[in-house]
C-alpha cells in the first residue's frame, strides 16, 4: 500500500491546517496541550465550529450531512486535529449512534434525529455497559416489556462517560429472556428527561466526575424509538462496536503523545546527557514508535473497508489491541521522562488556563493523570482479552 500523499491529498491536509490554525481558539488548543480539563461548554464549541465548517460527521454520507470525504482525507483531518491538539469530538452521538441509525434505522428515525446530532441539540450517551455486564456485554438485564406504543424500561447502567451532560441516551435493553442471550437484546433511545431516569455520578480516585450510573424505573419510552427489529439489537450493538473499538485506537492521538515525547526526553537530563540518548529509554522510545507506524497502516485498511460500503471486522480489534497498547506505553514513557515531576497531580493545576512550555510542573501537571486514565483504554469497549478471542473466531474460527 503507498501511504505517500498526492499533490491533491497534500492541498486537503494544508486546507485543513489553516482551519485549525485559524479557526480553533487558542485557549482551546492550549488546554488540550496542557492535559486541562475541558467543560462542556468547550466541547460544545469545538462541535459547533466543526458543523459550520462541515467537517462534524467526516464518515457520514453527503446526504445525511457528511462532507464526502474519502477514507485519506478522513484519515488526515483526524491525524492533523491530534497534532493541532484540538479538542476531542464527543463520539456518542456523531462517530457511534450516528453510523447505527444511517444502517439500520428507519427513514423517519434518520430524519428526525441526525440533524439533532449535527446540531448539537441532543447529547448523546452509550448505555451499554452494566453491572456484571461490562466485557459480556449479552448479560444485559435492563428489560424494556412492551406495552401498547410504548416500552416499559427498567434497569440500571454503569460507567456512563459524560451523562451527567446529556439529554438523550442509546441503550441496548433485554426484551426477551426465553432465547439465547444475543437473541434477546434490542438497541432503543430514551429521553433522559423521561420520569423515572435517575442519573448518578460516579467519582474516580481522581476526583473526577466523567462517568456516572444511570438507573430506569418504569421509564415510558415510545416503540417509535426502537432501531431496527426488536430483539434484533446485537446486529446494532456490534455494528456500533466496531467504530468504538476503531476510535479508541486514536491513532493521531498516539501521534501527538510520541511527538510530545519526544520534545520531553530530548530536554530532560539524567546523567548530563538528555534521557532520548539513554539506550534502554531510547530503545522503548524506538519500539513504540516502530509499533505506530504498523498500527496506521492496519488503520487505513480499516478506514477504507468501510469506505467501500463494508463494517471493520477483525481489523477493528486488532486496531483497539495495539492501539491502546500504544497509548499506554506512551504515557509510561512520558510519566517517566518527567521524572520527580510527575507526582499525582494537583487538580487546581488541571483547572488553569495558564500553560507554559518546558519540562516543569506546570506541563507535568496531568502527566499522573493521564497515566492513570488511560489504564481503562485496554478495558473499555470490549476488554482486550476479549477482541483476541473475537480475533481467533473471526479469522482462525476457533
């Protein structure tokens, strides 16, 4: 595969350098650099500059709203906004639902919803995962019984990123429980408004509030919301699956990190000398980066599978294996190179506005953090221990 741009493709990704140079917010860009927390309102702005420019749904079709992208043109603009350090596009609504409702919802649904979600007049939230159903996502309980026009849903779900800002959620419910667990599921939307929706955080040991427990009482939601046929609702979960496990790998994500790192080991000292001409730390340094470059060509088959009308199939677990792999030992590394630095942070630093470059506490200041973080990368959306055996049933049939 020749992953060399064409004078066209090189004319697109200055095109889209411009943009972000001219367009994104400073204080934006560098809140983002700094490892600072992002607000709502923050990200609410990145969506809207992006859904005037029409860039927002890069994978949609042009007559849904997409801007018609080819796969090396979507793959440029997600590896330049990584670079740029824009903020991070809310997946929920645009890269997830959005994607299930084009393939398998009804013209009325697609109608209906997908210019809320360009618009940003929803904010969408993934109700999958619940307790004891986390990696055996086909052990959900949440029941949604039919009754009359509408379903009756009652359940509990866990580890809710952002709920707590949303108005709208996709859940995968069970609606029958007399046929085998994937038989049984159906993919429904509630209006987290509804009576009998009860959202409740969920605070990390780094105090942080991004997840949430989100609980159904006798929640009325109207059978008009249901995507696709009832029971039907694994073809949709896994569907959905693929372009979650394909974002995680954050490939442009990982390339920012080794760029940044690379910036930190050639300033920071050990022994007089900077730490990148230390061998066992160069050597790593090496591995990781040698690892990145396999990981975008695997990702570019992915990204034009899909463009070919196709869904991402094993390649999308192998994307989400090594990339969060890849994005955890760039953060080890990073951790690393900070030194004494990067102590468990301060969240007061996580809050300013001010960033100042250079190898110091105020640029280690989310180090720790990010560390931390991204220690779940290899457990959400489908724990890596289970994209292996997806792996073996898929190409080895084991």
């Amino acid at each position: 595969m020749d992953l060399s741009f064409t004078p066209e493709e090189q004319a697109f990704r200055a095109e889209v350098q411009r943009f972000l140079t001219d367009k994104v917010p400073a204080r934006l860009t560098a809140r983002v650099q700094g490892g600072k927390h992002l607000g709502k309102a923050d990200l609410q702005a990145w969506h809207a500059l992006l859904n005037d420019q029409g860039w927002l749904a890069s994978h949609w079709p042009e007559q849904y709203g997409g801007p018609g992208w080819n796969t090396v043109q979507k793959f440029i603009f997600d590896h330049e906004c990584a670079l740029a350090y824009a903020p991070r596009t809310i997946p929920f609504g645009v890269n997830m639902l959005g994607p299930v409702l084009i393939k398998y919802g009804n013209e009325a649904q697609k109608q209906h919803w997908l210019p809320r979600i360009l618009s940003g007049a929803d904010w969408w939230c993934q109700g999958y995962s619940e307790p004891g159903a986390g990696s055996d996502l086909a052990s959900v309980k949440t029941s949604a019984v039919r009754s009359g026009d509408h379903y009756i849903v009652n359940g509990q779900k866990t580890w809710t990123t952002l709920g707590q800002h949303a108005n709208m959620i996709f859940c995968l419910v069970r609606t029958d429980r007399d046929v085998k667990a994937q038989e049984g599921i159906s993919f429904l939307l509630i209006d987290m408004t509804t009576p009998g929706v009860d959202v409740r955080p969920i605070i990390t040991l780094d105090g942080e509030h991004e997840v949430n427990e989100v609980f159904f009482t006798d929640v009325k939601v109207p059978a008009d919301n249901l995507v696709g046929q009832e029971n039907k609702g694994w073809t949709c979960a896994k569907y959905l699956l693929t372009y979650e496990r394909t974002n995680i790998a954050g490939v442009g994500f990982s390339d920012a990190a080794l760029a940044r790192l690379k910036v930190i080991a050639a300033r920071t000292l050990k022994n007089g000398q900077p730490l990148a001409r230390d061998p066992l730390f160069a050597a790593r340094l090496a591995r990781v980066e040698i690892d990145l470059e396999n990981m975008k060509t695997t990702n570019m088959r992915v990204i034009t599978a899909v463009a070919g009308g196709g869904a991402p199939g094993a390649e999308s677990s192998m994307l989400k294996i090594r990339g969060t792999e890849i994005r955890q030992e760039l953060t080890a590394l990073t951790r690393r190179a900070m030194g004494p630095y990067a102590l468990p942070f301060i969240e007061e630093a996580l809050q300013e506005d001010e960033y100042e470059a250079g190898v110091g506490p105020q640029e280690a200041a989310s180090a720790s953090a990010q560390y931390f973080n991204n220690r779940k990368l290899s457990i959400f959306g489908g724990s890596n221990e289970i994209q292996k055996n997806i792996i073996s049933k898929m190409i080895l049939g084991l």
